[in-house]
C-alpha cells in the first residue's frame, strides 16, 4: 500500500506546477511524520498493529514449447511446464506494548509541532517565489 501511496505521489510530483513541486518538497518530512502518527494513533485505537510479511510459493507456468511433427506432416507445439517460485505479501496483526506506542505517539507529535512553523514559512516561500497565474 505504502508503495503504490509512494508511486502516486511521484506521479503527482513529476506533473505539478513549480509551486506545488516547491511545496511538495518543503513538506516531505512533514507529511512522512505525520503519516506516522497516523499509523501509530491507529494502532493504539485498535490495541494491535499491521505487519505485513512474504510467502513465498510455487506455481506451474508455461516456460517453452516442444514441436513435434507426426507422421502425417502435422506440426504441434506442445507446451512445456515449470515449476517458478513467486511471492505473495500478506498482512498479519501483530501484539503492541501500548507504553511503547503511547511514547512514540507523544514523540511523533512533538516532532510535527517542531517542524509546522518551518514548513508553513516555506510554504509561503514557495507561493512566493513561484506565484499561480
């Protein structure tokens, strides 16, 4: 999930105007502590965490071919089978110690209130330097 928010992100990033790339990258931190704190509150509403984690499996798929010719002049093309490993990305709930969770929570929003001064003034910064016609 994080990856594709990520992926969407960089699109959205690539394609903006200058100002919303300014502000973009004068809030990353910002936003990435804030995501955060979002996921910590979340955890401790719930009692429990999300953790995801990989399987890895097997699947048959078709990995060539064989050409056999009859008798009669007919040419088949019989598939060939393998074995190929993949894997799958599963999500768990995982126990928390809710003191430990509590202080990160506290910490997280002390960091957001450390950096929002900053990132309003570049904010306005931004909106300055590259004014929307």
């Amino acid at each position: 999930m994080r990856k594709l928010s990520l992926l969407a992100l960089l699109l959205i990033a690539a394609c903006g105007t200058p100002q919303e790339r300014c502000i973009n990258r004068e809030t990353r931190e910002l936003r990435s502590v804030q995501n955060l704190l979002a996921e910590v509150e979340g955890n401790l509403a719930r009692g429990y965490a999300y953790e995801d984690y990989e399987v890895p499996m097997t699947r048959w798929e078709v990995c060539g071919a064989t050409t056999i010719t009859r008798p009669d002049g007919t040419v088949i093309e019989k598939p060939q089978m393998c074995l190929e490993d993949y894997t799958v990305t599963r999500t768990r709930k995982v126990a928390i110690d809710p003191a430990a969770e509590t202080r990160k929570r506290d910490g997280l929003r002390k960091r957001v209130k450390e950096l929002t001064p900053a990132a309003n003034a570049a904010v306005a910064a931004c909106r300055e330097a590259y004014p929307e016609t």
